[in-house]
C-alpha cells in the first residue's frame, strides 16, 4: 500500500513538474507578422519556454467576397483541455471562422492536429513505475 502511495506521489511530481516549449509567432494575410507562422508552418519561428499548454489559433473572414485569414501561435498560461473547438459568425454578410487548438507536447502548436502529451506521459511513468515497485 505504501509503495502505491510513492508511486501516485512521484507521478503526480514529473507530470506537474514538465513545462513545454511552444512556437510564438503571429502572421495575417494582410501583411503582419512573419509569414512562416501560416499553414504550412516553417518551424524557424520563434519558441517560448516554461508553457502550461500550447495554443494556435487560425481565423479566417470573408468579407465582400474577400478572404482575410490570421494565425497566432503562442504560450497559454493558463490550463486548458486538450483539443480544437471552431466557432463561426455570420454578421450583415461577414463569415469569420475561429478555430482554437490547445495540446501538452514540446511545440505541438506547429502541427494541424494536437494531442494530449501529458496524459501518455503520465502513463508510461506509471507503468515504469509499477513494474519496479511490484
């Protein structure tokens, strides 16, 4: 029983514990920001350290007929469930499309699609560790 009780306690240590690295850059089909950051991404942009979880963000309007779209790609402090949502408004003939990626693995902000790195890792330990103890 003791042994279990070390082994959620140093799971709980290493799975709190990791910080990820994310992609921060910025771009906007109007000219702003570094055109890497876009779809498909060039992994030259920048990164940031000591991340909770990774986010990148694509909007995309039609305004007149017109397509503007912009992607941010950046650090998110606070904590969040893995995944994409996309929401979509139409307002007086202006469609603008969000769509919010969050993911918990070392620069998943630069893929299409996330994935929840913490809960594999937090697996594997535990199996690690419970093939010692036991």
């Amino acid at each position: 029983m003791n042994s279990m009780l070390v082994l959620a306690v140093l799971v709980g240590c290493a799975i709190g514990a990791y910080s990820l690295s994310c992609y921060a850059c910025t771009y906007s089909s109007i000219g702003v920001g570094d055109s890497s950051c876009d779809d498909p991404f060039s992994t030259s942009s920048n990164s940031a350290g000591n991340c909770t979880i990774c986010k990148k963000t694509k909007v995309k309007s039609k305004i007149f007929g017109s397509t503007i779209s912009s992607t941010v790609r950046e650090c998110f402090a606070t904590s969040a469930s893995s995944g994409c949502d996309t929401t979509e408004l139409n307002i007086f003939g202006t469609t603008t499309t969000t769509t919010q990626c969050y993911c918990t693995t070392d620069n998943c902000n630069g893929a299409v699609n996330v994935t929840s790195g913490r809960i594999v890792i937090g697996l594997l330990l535990l199996t690690i560790i419970s093939k010692i103890f036991i």
